[in-house]
C-alpha cells in the first residue's frame, strides 16, 4: 500500500515493505518487515493537452527515509531494526542510523522530524533550505495526518496484512516494495 502527501516542491510517501538485505550487517540478518516513510522532491510537469489536462506530477528524488521495520521473524510490533537515513547520494540512501526514540515510539519521532523541516533539509544537506519555506508550513499542519496514516500501517503490519513475504517463486533474497 502506498500513500502520497504533495506539498509545492516536496512530498511526503509512506508504504509497507518487506525487505531481505543482501549484505546484512551482522545481526541484521534475515527478512525485515514495517513501514518505510520517505521525504522526496516533487516536480510538477507542464500540461499535456488543455487548460482541463492533468498535470503530470513527478515524485523524485529521495531527501530523507525513516524505515520502521523489524525482524520478520521476532515479536510483531518490535520494531527492533526501526532506524533513518539523514542523507542520500542521489537515490542512494547514506548509513542507517539508530535512534532509540525511534524504536520506543516510532509514530511520535517521525512526526517530530517531520515538524521541523528545516532542521531535517539541513542535516540531509540540502541547500538552501529556506526555498522550502510554503512546504515546511503545509508538512507541518499535515503531520497528524502522516501520523495517523503511519500508525495504521504499522496497525496492519502488526496484525500480518502488509509487509508479507512475497508468495509464489520468487527468490527468498526478493524485495517487495513500493519504495
């Protein structure tokens, strides 16, 4: 499942994920399991057709990730892999970084990162933060939204509807996302 908040230059999509790390760090082996939830840039494209047409809407680049996942295999609801990504190279995500507030609870500390986009852009080292002026206003009124929307995924994962292994033949090393 995927959702997707639009502001004027960057966006907010949060979706399920099951994940199998080809290199795992140690003790990070195995299949994990939550909800992925991704600062990206948006670009809006030029109409297509008419005044009436729609307007393409590119999600691009990732800024940010915050990844509330645990082990597949352990208690549901553990959250015991549940780290970020302050920074990305391109679409390459930097180092996970571990934070106990994320672990302890994940829907508050994500809405607090959200809260304070200017901090968030700086850290990922985006310049010229203050372009993103009109977007931390509207990401800030939208966070209880992003919360709500996060915490019922987690809900669901918990419950085993989302972030289930993929059936069928495909490899046990398969990713299945949509982010």
């Amino acid at each position: 499942m995927l959702y997707a908040f639009g502001f004027e230059r960057l966006g907010v999509v949060v979706s399920d994920l099951y994940f199998v790390d080809p290199r795992p760090a140690p003790g990070q082996e195995g299949a994990e399991r939550g909800v992925r939830l991704e600062v990206r840039m948006l670009r809006q494209g030029e109409l297509k057709g008419s005044i009436y047409s729609a307007r393409p809407i590119e999600v691009g680049e990732p800024v940010w990730r915050a990844d509330l996942l645990e082990a597949a295999d352990g208690p549901p609801g553990s959250l015991n892999r549940a780290h970020h990504h302050p920074a990305f190279s391109g679409w390459n995500p930097g180092h996970r970084v571990f934070d106990r507030g994320l672990s302890a609870g994940a829907v508050q500390w994500v809405g607090e990162q959200l809260s304070d986009l200017g901090a968030l852009l700086e850290r990922a080292g985006v310049s010229d933060v203050s372009e993103f002026a009109a977007d931390a206003v509207s990401l800030r009124a939208s966070v209880p939204e992003i919360q709500a929307t996060v915490q019922g995924l987690l809900d669901r994962v918990k419950a085993g509807e989302l972030a289930t292994a993929p059936a069928g033949d495909q490899p046990e090393s398969a990713r299945v996302s949509w982010l």
